[in-house]
C-alpha cells in the first residue's frame, strides 16, 4: 500500500487575545478531527501560518498534535525552510517529536536561482538526512517556484523521498508525475477546488483546507472517483465548490478560521499582518455553509453541526 494516502487537512493555529497560541483551543479542535473519516492532519503548512510562527512556537504545535492524535493517524510536519541546513535541522526537530512524515517546500526567497539542479540537490541532501519519510511540496502560488516534472520524478527515486503535494491547479502536470514516477510514489493534491479533476488524473488523495469542515464530503468523492461513479463525483465537487474557494485561494486564512468558528471549531483571529475576515464575508461564508449542509446527503456531519443555531 502507498504511504500517506487518503485525506489529510491542514489545520489552523489558534491565537488567544493575547497573540499567543491557543493550546486548550487547538488540542479541542484535533480531537474533534480524530472523530472524523481524516487519514492524518497535516501541521506547519500555510493555513497552520507556519510562516507567522517562531520556532518555539512551531514546535510546540506538533508536540500538541501528537499527543492527541492516535499513532493510527498520520502527522506530517511542514519543515521546508530557506536554506538546506534549517530544513535538515527543522526535519529532525519534527521527528524528534512524533513526525511520520515531513512536508517540505519548495525554497523561494532566491526564486531565479533555484533551478532543477538546485532543488534536487536540495532534497537529496535533507532526504538523506531526514529521519522520517519526505514529501515533496510544490505551493507556487506562494514560493513562486515550480519543481519541474523531470526533477520530481528523478527525485521520486530517492527511497526515502516517498511522494509530494501538489497545491497548483495545473491538473495536465499532475497526470506528467503520475506517469513518471513509480507506482509507490504518492501524489496528493491542494486544491479542493479542483479536487475531482486531481483524482482522475491520478492522485491517491488530497491535503485540503476544506476538510477541515467536511471531511467525510472530501472523502466521499475520493471513493466516488475510485468506483468510478463520476457524475456523481461531479456533482459532489460542485457543491463542494463555492466554499472550497471562499477558505482556499479566495480568503485563505481568515476565511478558513472564520469558516471554523462557524462550524463550531476553533479558528481565532489571524496573526497579524492578517486581518480577520470583514462581516460581509463571513456571512456569505455562513451561507455557503448552510447551503452544503441543506441536503443530508452530501454531508451528514456537517449538517449535525448546522443544526445548531447559536453556533451561526
């Protein structure tokens, strides 16, 4: 069986009024996922505002998430830094404190320099070092890099290089990697948006802002690709759609938290420099919601949660 399979969401970080993390809050919100259909929570990605973070800080929120997450359940640790040393260091800490996997990025800052050779040689070095299985992570809508198909599917086999998330929406590059790496290599997508499109071009599954809210939804349309019923596939992602966008590429963040707090969760404010969601969006956000939560069908869970008008 492939490793890191399945749906995963990356989860937020709670802050309290004092711009601290919310411990009491955040290991709330992860048991309350264990009792979802979620294969594993991915941690220090962009929506955990890993960049916001300090290493203290970062740390203690895997050590958080590992103690109330069942060993059955994947963590994967974002640990992608700028230089191949803090990465290295960053993979270590993370395995040290109960990582399965670590998630790293792609490097940015010095974009025009970061060639093919360049990120290879990045990732072999930190693969070689790391303790724990690598994910490769293409996010350029943040690091404005993209690691070219040719360097992932040489870099696939590494043996302790085991798959990657891919956060475009570029679904012809997605089908390139499935066809050149091997059949043990695991492509997760990263956008819910075009999640039924990722899965028939061959993604094993998905790392989804969305699933935070709905994951037995994310799942259901997984299964749905994999029997092959695609109208209903379809169907199922275009509901889905309208709030994948409003937390993903639309809002980000403070949608994502906003969306959260409706739900019952804990999202909190953002880490300054972002700004909470203004109140026209979180009540189309809330909309957006109920209207996914109306039919039973599509989302049982969900719709147990709306039921509870206090919390909209």
């Amino acid at each position: 069986m492939k490793p890191f399979t399945g749906i995963f969401t990356p989860i937020v970080t709670p802050f309290d009024q004092h711009d601290a993390v919310d411990e009491v809050a955040m290991a709330r919100n992860v048991r309350r996922w264990m009792k979802t259909t979620l294969d594993g929570l991915v941690v220090l990605g962009s929506n955990v505002e890993a960049a916001q973070l300090e290493d203290s800080e970062a740390d203690r929120v895997v050590e958080l998430v590992r103690i109330e997450m069942p060993r059955d359940r994947a963590l994967v640790v974002g640990t992608g830094r700028e230089s191949t040393r803090a990465t290295i260091a960053a993979t270590r800490r993370a395995a040290a404190q109960g990582a399965d996997a670590a998630l790293v990025r792609t490097p940015g800052f010095f974009k025009s320099q970061m060639t093919a050779a360049v990120l290879e040689r990045h990732y072999q070095t930190v693969a070689d070092a790391s303790p724990i299985p690598v994910l490769l992570y293409n996010v350029t809508m943040f690091t404005g890099v993209n690691l070219p198909v040719e360097s992932v599917a040489r870099l696939a086999e590494h043996p302790n290089i085991v798959g990657m998330k891919e956060s475009g929406s570029d679904i012809g590059q997605m089908a390139e990697i499935v066809a050149q790496t091997p059949a043990s290599f695991t492509l997760l997508a990263g956008s819910a948006t075009t999640l039924f499109h990722a899965l028939c071009a061959g993604c094993d599954g998905a790392v989804l802002a969305l699933a935070s809210l709905v994951p037995d939804a994310c799942a259901r349309l997984r299964e749905l690709v994999a029997a092959g019923h695609v109208e209903e596939a379809r169907a199922l992602q275009q509901r889905l759609t309208p709030l994948a966008r409003s937390v993903g590429t639309t809002h980000g963040v403070p949608g994502l938290k906003a969306a959260l707090d409706l739900a019952g969760f804990t999202g909190g404010q953002p880490r300054p420099p972002l700004r909470p969601l203004s109140p026209p969006h979180i009540a189309l956000v809330r909309s957006q919601l109920e209207a996914l939560a109306a039919p039973p069908s599509v989302s049982t869970e969900l719709g147990a949660v709306m039921s509870a008008p206090a919390r909209i």
